[in-house]
C-alpha cells in the first residue's frame, strides 16, 4: 500500500455495531495499527443487509470492513455487484449472527476476505482480534464493549467483572435512538465520540439544531425512553389480539405498527404472553413484509429455519431468541399461519427427539 488506501466500515445501525465500529477507528485514525500501518482516515457507513447494495452504489475501497451485518442473500448479492464492475478491496468480516456463521467458507473463498466470527456479539469480536494486534482500547470502549456483552450476551461474561449499569443503560440508549431515527449524522458522532481518547467528561457530543444544540447523549436516553413507553402501550394493545398458532401466538401488526422497533415490540408482547411469539410487520416503503419470532429456549431461529425450509421466507437472519425474515411475496396470510402452526409443532418434536 502507497499511504492512500480508502478505508470504509461499514456496521449495523445498533450499539454493537457502533462500538465495533469505534474500535476500528480508534485503532486506525488514532493509533495507525489496523487495518494498515499509519494513521488514515475511515469512511463511516451505518447500514442494515437490505441497505448495503445502495451503500455500495458506485463507490469503491482497497479495504472494506463489515461488522455486525448477518450474511444474508442480500449481502452476497451487494457483494456480487461490488466485484461485477471490477471493485474487489480486501474484506474483513466481523460478524456473531448464525447465517453469517453458516456462510463463513463462502464469504472466504468466493470474495477476498478473512472472515472473523463466533458466538459472542460483534464488538466482543472485534476487541479480540485487535487484543492480538496489540491495540489496548481506551477505559471508555472497553467499557462499551462490556455493556454490549452485558446487552446481547453469548456467554463470554462468565466470571467477568459486573459491568456498571449506567454504561450498560447507555449502550441501550444508542441502539434504541438509532432505531428510532435511522440518522446517519446521529450514528457517526456516536462512534466518533466512543473512539476519542479523551477522557470521559471533556468529550462534547453535540447535535445541532435551529434553535440550540443539544447532547446527544441525553437525546438517546430521551428516544429510549419515550421508545420503551410506546412499544410497552401498543404490546399490550396487541398482546390481546394474538391467535394461537400450535405453539405459537401469532400477531399482524401490518397496519398497526408502521415505525422502526418492530423486534423490540415482538420482544415486548412475548414478556407479556410469555410463550413464543411471532409478529408480521410491513416496511411499505419497499413493498416488504418481516417475520419477527421472538422466544426463550432457542425456539425462534428454529422456527424460522423449519418457515425457510418450506419457502415461506427467506434471507433469515437473528439469533435463537430473535429470528427475522423476509416472507415472500406470494405467501398469503392463511399460508403464513398454516407454516407458523407446522413450523412450531416440528420445532418442538425436534427437540422432544
């Protein structure tokens, strides 16, 4: 390399992905170990899988940096035309969620990348693979990156130190305003505040606006909290319209919940009914319907597989608490409940075998 590689990074729009992604920058723009020797500037991009093919339009990298975004076929297809028209950068692929864990031969083989993946979330990944570059995090990140251990779980906190709640409640707070606003500017001054070395109280993260500006750090814990009072009414407003589906309670929320935060709201009703739990949401804009399942002991991921494995959905993507999909465009909605009510009974005869 000449000293002029371009550098973008591009992660999932919640707090794993922007502590991951203030990990890379801190290591790149502030101490020049990784991914290149020497200090560079890095393009930040947030971007969910079904975004990435637009973040890709007509833009081109030497090294491209994907953290915390499943494998799903969009992806691959957002990939494909990346090196159609002759733009091949050199990919690290940091990643937890099992699609991408399924795909880990693909990802290597088919496009020039290293994929580095496991169970644990993404910024926990990416900390040990800096740890063996010998990048220290600052106190800050570090203590980010356990908040989103704490969040997202994968067992790696066993025998760890608890992790103070008020960094915890903020790591939230990220997630929570940026599913809410799906504000570039927002995400970018959060990962540019988590990766500044300063100490915690002299960083300003300010956002502007027409009449003042205002801490963006207090915006995301306002968001959140106005988000959890929301999504909490509305679950319990469709907590009483669920139809039992086998081992399922199935909601359609289509023209009930037309915002961002359909998967907390899943997570929500399923603390009220407390059994497994799936919700059909719409992304009208794209002409879209998501499949969220929502369980306790793994079933949702399961489910979702056996849903798949039918052709009622695909690109599947999720854990095994929280599993989504796209349903296809043919399935009805008697072909959706038919599926759910098979898919939940094979799901839990698989286990009882």
């Amino acid at each position: 390399m000449e000293g002029n590689e371009k550098i973008a990074v591009i992660a999932d729009w919640d707090a794993d992905g922007v502590i991951a992604a203030a990990a890379i920058v801190y290591s790149q723009e502030k101490l020049g170990i990784f991914p290149v020797k020497g200090k560079r500037k890095v393009e930040l991009i947030p971007s969910g899988p079904r975004e990435l093919e637009h973040a890709f339009k007509e833009k081109c990298w030497d090294i491209l940096i994907i953290l915390d975004i499943p494998f799903s076929q969009e992806v691959s297809k957002a990939l494909d035309d990346l090196y159609s028209r002759g733009c091949k950068p050199k990919i690290y692929y940091f990643d937890h969620h099992p699609v991408t864990l399924e795909n880990m031969n693909n990802i290597e083989t088919k496009y020039n990348a290293l994929a580095i993946l496991g169970k644990s979330p993404t910024a926990i990944l990416v900390r040990r693979f800096l740890d063996g570059l010998n990048v220290k995090l600052t106190p800050r990140l570090s203590n980010l990156v356990d908040a989103i251990g704490t969040l997202e779980g994968g067992g790696w906190l066993r025998n760890k130190q608890q992790v103070p709640e008020g960094i915890v409640k903020l790591a939230a707070s990220i997630s929570k305003a940026l599913n809410q606003s799906k504000d570039k500017s927002i995400w970018e001054k959060y990962v540019e505040w988590a990766s500044n070395p300063l100490p915690f109280e002299q960083s300003l993260l300010k956002q502007s606006s027409e009449d003042d500006f205002k801490n963006v750090i207090e915006l995301g814990f306002e968001v959140s909290k106005e988000s959890d009072r929301e999504i909490k009414e509305k679950a319990m407003e469709l907590a009483m319209s669920a139809k039992n589906l086998g081992y399922i309670k199935f909601i359609d929320a289509r023209d009930k919940w037309n915002k961002s935060g359909a998967s907390a709201l899943t997570s929500a009703i399923f603390k009220i009914l407390k059994v497994t739990t799936a919700l059909l949401a719409e992304k009208k804009e794209d002409n879209v319907r998501l499949l969220i399942i929502r369980s306790g002991k793994g079933e949702a991921l399961k489910i979702m597989k056996n849903l798949f494995s039918m052709g009622i959905t695909e690109d599947v993507g999720g854990h095994g608490n929280i599993a989504v999909a796209k349903v296809k465009p043919e399935v009805t909605i008697r072909n959706l409940e038919e599926a759910l009510r098979k898919a939940s009974i094979q799901s839990l005869q698989e286990d009882n075998s």
